[in-house]
C-alpha cells in the first residue's frame, strides 16, 4: 500500500467520484484535474488533507497542490481510482470544456496577447520616461520648463526613445498580433510576421494622418486598379483589423493546405494564403476592423467621459480584481491600445495601476497587523513589493483572498479611486507600468490628480483593512480558518498556508544516498542553477510559487539554457517525461526544487533535455537540464528558473540573494 493511498481514496470522493474526473494528470507540485462538474468538488474539504497544501482553478483546470511528493501520490492515486493515465495536453483539451463561452474567448485573447506583454510593459517604461524628459513642465530657474528644453543631450534621449516607442506601439502591436494568433491557430509564424508588416508598411498613409487627408494625399495613397480604386491605408497601432487579418490569413493557409498536394505545398500554400490574406486585410477586414475598432472606442469612452463617468469609474475601479480572478481582465488590453490609437490616451490603464495599488495596500495593513508573525510575513512582505510593482497574483492569491476581507476592502478603496480619476478625467499615454511606477504612464497634465487618487488607493484599503483585521483579531494571531467567509467558495482560488510534512522520505532517501557517493558537501551555500539575473521569487508570474506556497527561493531570469546543480546532492525528483523541473536532497535533509520556465509542462519535454535520473548522485556544477529558450519563448511560456527550498531540513534559517548577476555553479544565492 502506497503512503497516500488514504488521502487518495479520500481526494477521489472529494471530487465528486471516478464519475466526474474526465482527465488527471501532475506537473512537478500539483495534481491538475480537467471535471465534468467542478462544482461537486469540496475544495475546503480538499484543502484539508494533510497531503494537500492548497488548490485552485486556473484555465479549466482544478489543480491540488501536493509538493515534491505529487508523483508517488499520483501513482496512488490512478491505483485507487482506476483512472487512466493523461497527458498535459489531454487534462489542458478536457478542461476547455469547463468553461463558458466568454471564459473561452477571454482565454484566446489571454493567449493572442500573452507574448506581447514583455513588449508593451518595455514601451511603456520608454513613454514613461519621455514623459519625465519631455511633458513635465517644472524644471529650469522658473520651474516651467521640461528637461528636453533645457539640453541638447535630453532632447537627443527623447528623440532617440521614440524609436523604441513608435516600434512597440505603432509598429509592433499589430505584427505581434498577426504573429501569436498565426502561432495560436498552428499556421506559420513567418507568414504572420509578413502580414502583420503589410499593415503598417511605410508605403501607405499612417493611420494617424488619415483623418486629415486631402484629396492631394490620397492621390499618391491609393492603387488604382482601372476597374477599382483603394485607398492605400495604414493600421498602426490598430487591435482589431490585425486580429480580423490574422484569423482570414490562418483559414486561408489551412484550406489551401488541405486540397494542394504535398509536393508543391511549399510553393502554393505560402503564395496563396499570403496574397489572398493581405488583399483581405487591405480591401476588406481592414476598414471593417478600423470601424468597429473606433466604435468600440466611442462606447468606452462615452462611459468614461459622458454624464454617467463617475459610476463607470466606481464600477471599474471596484471589479477590475475579480475580473482578475476570471481572466476577463486580458480584454482591457485591446481596448486600451484601441483608445490610445485613435485618441492617443486611455483613461482605463490609470484605474488598472489604481487597483493593483490597492490591492497592495491591504496587504501593506496586513503587514502591520501581522508584524509579530514571521510565517506570514514571508509572504505579506514580498506580495505586498510585487504588487505595488503591479503585480499583483502573489498579493491577491497569496493573502487578500485568503482572508477575504481585504480583498473587499482594496476593492473599496479601488472604487473610490476610480471615482477621482474618472472625475478629474485622468489618462494615460501609454500601457504597461502598473502599480506605484504607474504615474511615469500618465499624461503630464494629470499628474498631480493621479497622484492624488495613488494616495486614495494607498490609505483607504489600509484604513478598513486595518479597523476590520482588528476586529477579528489578525493581530493576535487568529487564523485564515477563523476568518473566511462561512460557505463561500473563495478558498476554491486561494492557497493554503498549511505546512508540507512530505519532506521527511525525502531527506533518509538523501542520507542513504550520501552512503553511496561518501560525504556530500555542506558549505551552506547552494549556487544559481543557472546564469542570469537574480530576482525576488514574489515578482514570478505564478501564484503558487511567488505567495510562497511551495517554500521560500528566488528566481533567475536566464542568460544561457543551462541548468546545473547549485550543490552536491541527489537527486530525488526528476521529470523525466518533460525535463522542467529538478528535485534536489542535500546531506542536511534540506529539499531544492529547480523549476525551468512557468507552465512549460504543457510542452511536453519539447525543447528539454535531462542529463540526469532520479537517484543520481550530483555535484555543484555538473549538468541537470539543458533547455532550448527560443521554443520556450515560442509556445509562449516565460523561461524563468525557480530556485525553492522546499524543505529546509536541519537549517534554522533561509538567507536569499533577491538581485544582482549570477553565474550558474558559482555564484551564491541562497544560504543556510
């Protein structure tokens, strides 16, 4: 009998019988369940079992965190089940199934617009920062003059940033859009990347000076086909005529696909959809798009600036976290960029940075109210940085949902933020800095206002978070139990703070494992797995991992696809099938896992290559995994290496090193 056969036979009926699991699967911490009927889980219950440390949903997928030991308690799992095994890509199809259609589209846009945030957020900092130089009239012996006015050299750096701004913005929204949907829907990138050039090609007349044009203008933007004339028009910075191209250009190459035969398939299919896809995007879905893109654009502005904006504002400001939680939030991007181009400002982006705000500042009260409670603090402390950054999963996930009640009240304090900004009609002129950095994103004539609202979004959700964590005794240490609200499903998206006991195996397997290769080394230091840059654990994209969930640990944004071993150990997990992830055992008990990439699990060993097995015996230095970054970067997943102590073993205290250049094998981030 297998350890977790109990809690196995036990989590079966959990979740509703072998009736309702249509799909079950692990990755390196959580069983991942696609079920027929999500609603007959009792995720408390669930949460409850001493192997589970927290579940939640995500895409579809109920997923139970277990730890190091998910493997062994999977194999017990599928014996008292009787389930057959899946694969990742099998529980990621059936789980599609759990979600509304709205819940499905979210999703596609989600994952359109997921490989171009690296892009906005950087062209966002770069507009930001010619805001600084060039729109804030309060520098010189007056005070009424911009940097740029006054030097050479600032007036040189604004210039020259416009060539990365114009190229995120005007140029490379609508190319990366042609791009991740092509990737999306399985036709070639390339193709994509061509069609998406054909819309912003110097050749026509830039969107922008369209609405001016003169009859002497289009005499030299139009082609003039005898029979038919068009107007030569350009889609800088435009969302929807890119997403309605892409999509004609993706059924055209799959149809001539389908009836051209193979030996020519490389000639005809790339011709034909091509020509055919950019006369589509030109004569066609390109001026479609352009009108629903401006009436798209007149309707969210009529909220945000008719009679009625101070509601829209209260509303907005107050439910942009739960759209968080749902993924609606990913449509905000296509109607802020859509805004920005045809009004060059977007009022929702500063209510989005409002929000993160707030979320953060209950966290910040929690902080306070916890001070004497070194557990929580590991987590309230680096939530509470991220989200004032703007991220703001670690912060929501980790502690507001938790608790519930500061949830509510950063909810508050967002709508009432809203409110001002709306009021005082505060806009940005870019996307992609949220948080307290936000501000450099606004449009120089309201900084004062939205600084203002920053102040309302900081103190508000403290206060009531404070009174409220008061009253229910969070400073004397209640806990989450006591506090959530009785009967709801909050915890279903939330994380337990529940200990891990799966260690302990682990760590005789390690002793005994020390036997065989004679006396591993303890310098107290373990080396980054992998060179790069340093960063806090709290700042990665996953809740689990950054909420401090699975242990504490830091994370390297990688220069080179080398994993090495940061230490002499043995290895006691390895993802054989996938290659993502690494478990090491020191001679101390203490537990390493080395996650490469966030939900690269879904590609399926693609692009990874393990050097070592489980049971091996390795030293600081020798290779673990190598991992091709580019098909990381590919299928659309970030190539961020987790570094997290799992398992402290005999160690009384986790030193990290949160920042800075790291060499793989050599250079110490954590200390023990």
């Amino acid at each position: 009998m297998g350890k977790y056969r109990e809690d196995a036979q036990e989590l079966l009926r959990l979740v509703g019988g072998k009736d309702n699991i249509v799909a079950v699967t692990h990755c390196i911490t959580r069983m991942r369940f696609a079920l027929a009927d999500p609603g007959k889980a009792n995720v408390p219950a669930i949460e409850a079992l001493a192997s589970v440390k927290g579940s939640f949903t995500q895409a579809g997928q109920f997923q139970v965190i277990i730890g190091n030991d998910v493997a062994d308690f999977y194999d017990d799992f599928v014996a008292v089940s009787g389930v057959s095994e899946a694969s990742k890509a099998d529980v990621k199809k059936a789980a599609v199934g759990n979600q509304n259609p709205l819940q499905k589209a979210m999703g596609a846009i989600a994952e359109v617009f997921a490989p171009l945030i690296p892009a906005i957020i950087t062209g966002g900092l770069i507009l930001g920062f010619r805001n600084v130089l060039g729109d804030m009239p309060y520098f010189g012996p007056d005070g009424t003059q911009t940097l740029a006015s006054l030097s050479v050299f600032w007036t040189g750096v604004y210039n020259f940033l416009w060539l990365i701004g114009e190229a995120v913005f005007h140029l490379g929204i609508p190319v990366g859009i042609c791009y991740s949907i092509t990737k999306k829907m399985g036709g070639t990138p390339m193709l994509g990347i061509v069609l998406g050039l054909t819309l912003v090609s110097g050749q026509l007349m830039n969107a922008y000076a369209v609405p001016g044009a003169t009859a002497k203008d289009w005499a030299t933007h139009t082609w003039n086909f005898g029979f038919a004339q068009v107007h030569m028009i350009g889609y800088q910075a435009q969302v929807i005529p890119a997403i309605l191209a892409a999509i004609c250009f993706n059924y055209y190459e799959r149809f001539f696909k389908k009836i051209t035969p193979s030996i020519v398939q490389m000639i005809v299919v790339p011709f034909c959809s091509l020509l055919l896809g950019v006369m589509t995007a030109h004569f066609i879905v390109g001026p479609i798009g352009w009108t629903l893109g401006t009436a798209v654009g007149n309707v969210v502005m009529a909220g945000i600036s008719g009679p009625f904006r101070v509601l829209f504002g209260a509303i907005f400001g107050g439910l942009y976290a739960p759209l968080v939680i749902t993924g609606l939030h990913h449509m905000t991007n296509a109607i802020d960029l859509q805004l920005i181009a045809d009004t060059g400002t977007t009022m929702l982006w500063p209510m989005i940075a409002l929000s993160n705000i707030a979320q953060g500042s209950a966290v910040l009260a929690m902080i306070v109210l916890q001070r004497n409670d070194d557990k929580a603090q590991q987590v309230n402390i680096p939530s509470c940085l991220s989200c004032y950054l703007g991220v703001t999963e670690p912060a929501m996930f980790g502690v507001n949902l938790k608790y519930v009640f500061p949830f509510v009240c950063a909810m508050i304090g967002s709508a009432v933020a809203g409110v001002i900004c709306t009021a005082t009609s505060t806009a940005a002129n870019a996307i992609g800095v949220g948080g307290l950095p936000g501000i450099l994103s606004i449009n120089s004539k309201y900084f004062l206002s939205f600084a203002l609202c920053m102040l309302v979004a900081v103190v508000i959700p403290f206060v009531l978070t404070y009174i409220v964590g008061k009253s229910k005794g969070i400073d004397r240490g209640v806990g989450v139990e006591d506090v959530t609200l009785d009967g709801s499903n909050v915890s279903a998206t939330s994380i337990s703070a529940g200990a891990s006991e799966s260690g302990v195996g682990a760590a005789v397997a390690a002793v005994t494992s020390a036997e065989a290769m004679g006396e591993l080394t303890e310098d107290g230091a373990l080396c980054a797995a992998v060179s790069g840059t340093v960063i806090p654990l709290s700042q990665v994209d996953d809740a689990v991992f950054a909420s401090g969930t699975m242990g504490e640990g830091v994370a390297i944004e990688p220069s080179a696809g080398e994993v090495v071993a940061p230490c002499d150990a043995s290895v006691t997990v390895m993802m054989e099938e996938t290659g993502h992830a690494v478990g090491l055992t020191l001679a101390s008990g203490l537990e390493l896992l080395i996650h490469i990439g966030l939900d690269t699990v879904e590609m399926n060993g693609d692009g990874f290559q393990a050097h070592v097995r489980k049971g091996s015996i390795v030293h600081r230095g020798d290779p673990l995994v190598t991992f091709d970054r580019k098909k990381v970067a590919a299928a659309g997943h970030k190539d961020t290496v987790l570094m997290v102590v799992t398992d402290k073993g005999s160690a009384e205290k986790i030193d990290l090193t949160t920042s800075g250049a790291a060499v793989a094998g050599v250079t110490p981030v954590i200390r023990y």
